[in-house]
C-alpha cells in the first residue's frame, strides 16, 4: 500500500501542470496516470462489477460518474477521472462492459450494441455505482454524470435512472422525448461537432424542444469539428485542441456552477 501511495505521488508530480489533452495523447504517460486510480468493486445481483476511483488533494468533495466511449474501461478515460479530481472531483470512472476493452472498432460496436439492445444491467450498474457514491465518506453528496459517445448517451441514461445534480455530454445520443426527460433533476451540458453525422445538429434541436417541454435546463455549445473531437487517441475522427480545451474549461465551469 505504502508502495502504491507512494507511486501516485510521483506521478501526479511528473504529470501536475501537464494539460489533459497531451497526457491523453501519450499512451505511457496515459497508462502512468491511469495506474494511479484506486480500483473499486461491488457485487451486483451475484456479479462483480469494476470501477477506478480518482481522490482529490480534499474530501469530502462533490463526486462526477465518468462514463466511458466504446472502448470500454480504458487509461483514456481513467485519465479524465483523474483530472477531474486534480479540478477538486470525485470521479469514479465506471465499466458497462464488464471487463471488455475493445481491440478495434468491430469490437467496440459489437459491444455498445450489446449494452443498447438489453439497457436494464447498464442501468443497473450506473444506479449501483451511484448509490455506492452517496454512501461513500469521500463524496460530499452531490453527484454528476459525463460521458463520451457511447457513454454521452449513457450520462444522460444516468441522470434518468438516479437523482443527480448535473449531466454532462460529450456527443452521445440524446434522441429522447419529454417525458423521458420529465425524471431529470438537473442541468444538462452537451458539446457537439457540426460536422458530426450521428449526433448531427437536428438531433440536437430536437433534443433542445424536448427539453423546453420539459421544462429542464440545457445549455448546448456547438464546435467546428467532427464527432469525438475531444479525443486525441483516436483514430477515426480529427482531434480539435482548440475545441476539446474549451469543451473541457467549459465543462469544469459548469461543474463547479453545479455543485449545490
């Protein structure tokens, strides 16, 4: 234990000042600070389900469920916990893959279709991790949600199936009616690229009207660029430094507004 405390402590101190965007763009540096992380378990109606805890310098401290994209629980994403909680965050950055993480982009559909075509463990397991939160002594009882393409649409599933104070989505779906929309019990924050064909900007106006007829707030910022604009590993689509920056100053902001 003493090893491990001690092995955080000097990678936080190689990694402090270093912007999330370069970190997650060095795959050694991304893996360094992924292993800082706590890792923590629960069991769910029999199964084992995994998560990695980020702890800032202060606790209690409002908590953020990071939701990750198709490529499962990786360091990518473990290293967003983690600078959540250099921002002063408890962030817990859970797995609905149970374990997977995805080689290539064939298994990465194969399983966000699988958690889309049966959502109840999902929601299962964001309900757990979110209870297992208020419960824990490190979280001060005001949570969020954020999440990435698959886990965008999942943050938003998160805010519907728990009470929580803020929602936060990177370009995740957000194709929902106004009675879905009637059990949420905070704001809601969505980034999105104008050259995004998913989630394209009729998707967003007409998420936009629904949450009007909700009657919940949102606030939408749209950047010149393409879908996963914030992601520097990947390969598929563009990364935006100048939008991911400003998604990310954009998201701390609201997050901190947030936190009751």
């Amino acid at each position: 234990m003493d090893d491990m405390i001690s092995r955080r402590r000097v990678v936080k101190g190689i990694a402090a000042g270093v912007p999330l965007a370069a970190i997650l763009a060095d795959p050694n540096l991304a893996r360094a600070v992924a292993a800082t992380l706590e890792p923590v378990s629960l069991t769910l109606a029999g199964n084992r389900k995994i998560a990695a805890l980020a702890v800032p310098a202060k606790t209690p401290a409002p908590a953020v469920v990071v939701i990750h994209e198709w490529w499962g629980l990786n360091d990518q994403i473990k290293s967003v916990a983690a600078e959540l909680a250099d921002n002063g965050f408890l962030a817990l950055a859970i797995d609905l893959f149970d374990g997977r993480v995805p080689a290539n982009q064939v298994e990465a559909a194969a399983a966000s279709q699988a958690v889309g075509a049966n959502p109840r463990p999902a929601i299962a397991i964001l309900q757990a991790w979110i209870d297992w939160l208020k419960s824990d002594r490190r979280c001060d009882g005001h949570i969020a949600t954020i999440g990435y393409c698959f886990g965008g649409g999942w943050s938003l599933n998160a805010s519907l199936a728990a009470e929580v104070d803020a929602t936060v989505i990177y370009y995740g779906n957000v194709r929902k009616s106004a009675a879905d929309l009637a059990a949420l019990k905070g704001p809601v924050l969505l980034h999105y690229g104008l050259q995004d064909k998913f989630v394209n900007t009729d998707m967003v106006k007409g998420f936009e009207t629904e949450m009007k007829q909700a009657g919940k707030p949102l606030t939408v910022y749209a950047y010149d660029a393409n879908h996963a604009f914030a992601n520097p590993t990947g390969a598929s689509y563009p990364y935006v430094k100048d939008a991911a920056d400003l998604a990310w100053t954009r998201t701390i902001a609201f997050l901190k507004a947030n936190d009751p």
